[in-house]
C-alpha cells in the first residue's frame, strides 16, 4: 500500500462522511506533490536510515501520530473537529512545490500559499466547519511553520492561537526531525 493510499484510508475511518467528500474534493484540485521528497535539497527531513521522505509519508507519519492525540483536545474520530484537525495536517504542505506544483525546489513560502487558499474558499468549507473551525483550520496551515513561518512576526507566539496551532507545528516539527515512529511494511 502507497502511502498516498494509507492517507486515504486513515482519513475515510477518521473524518465524518462530509468531511472525507470535501477532502477528496479539495484533493483534485490541489497539485499532485506526494511523490515529491519533503526537502528537495535533503538538507532537512532526513531519516536515520539517511533518506528523506516524500511528502505523502511525512503527512501520513502527522496523521499517524494525531489520530490517538485527539482526545487530548477532547476531540473524537469522525467529529467536525477531527475533520477540521486532519484538514489541517493533509493540507499543511500541499503547495510546497508552489500553486500549481510546478516548482523545482520547495518553496518558504507554502505555509502562506495553503493559509491563502484556505482562506479564499472560506464560504465552502464552511458548509462543513463552523467559521471558528474554519478560522482554526487557517491558523493551522498558515502558522504550521511556527516562527519561521513566512506570516510570523519577530513577536510571533502560540499563545494568539487556539492550541491546534501549535500542535499541528509540533507534529511537522517531530516528523522533520525523525521522532514519529510508523511500522514501515
């Protein structure tokens, strides 16, 4: 199994019904990166056994870790919660590879790229999310970077943020730096 085909599997089990549909509606629109390793120079990503990951293994290694985390935010599978947590980890490093994927090096600024398409398709997804959620869901993307995010300010703190924020950063930031353990079959 691919894992392009563990993400899909993970998020149909975990997301509500309309969650999984806005989500495979959202995924035909964004460009096709998953094959593409998550450091395009390998200076960052890089795993113990020395290879870095492409970006469908890194989201499913986020995904992997969150789904038993959630209760920590009190939040349960298949909840408009959950769907607005496992968005945010799925869509987090979409646009990488820039708009359209047509970037030969990762680029700085996809954290703002995702939080702007997010952003621009607000009435949408707000079908599904409250406008909390929604707002939520944004922050996540936008801010996954933490402070090196390209919208952070020098007083940039997690505390201005509901705290998905900051764990969705503290999952990018444990898988970047190899500490998420996933069976690899």
């Amino acid at each position: 199994m691919t894992w392009y085909e563990r993400i899909e599997e993970l998020l149909n089990k975990n997301m509500t019904e309309k969650g999984f549909k806005l989500w495979k509606g959202i995924d035909n629109m964004l460009p096709t990166i998953w094959d593409k390793p998550t450091s395009s120079t390998g200076k960052y990503h890089q795993k113990a056994e020395g290879y870095v990951p492409d970006c469908a293994e890194h989201t499913y290694e986020m995904l992997h870790a969150a789904v038993p985390l959630l209760g920590a935010f009190n939040v349960t599978p298949t909840t408009t919660d959950a769907d607005m947590i496992l968005l945010a980890i799925v869509l987090h490093d979409s646009m990488k590879y820039g708009k359209e994927g047509e970037l030969k090096h990762t680029t700085g600024k996809h954290d703002q790229l995702v939080g702007n398409m997010v952003e621009a398709n607000k009435k949408t997804i707000q079908k599904l999310l409250t406008e909390s959620q929604t707002d939520i869901l944004i922050d996540s993307v936008r801010y996954h970077s933490g402070r090196w995010s390209t919208d952070a300010t020098k007083a940039f703190d997690f505390s201005q943020f509901n705290s998905i924020v900051m764990f969705i950063h503290m999952l990018d930031m444990l898988s970047t730096k190899d500490l998420i353990k996933i069976p690899h079959d």
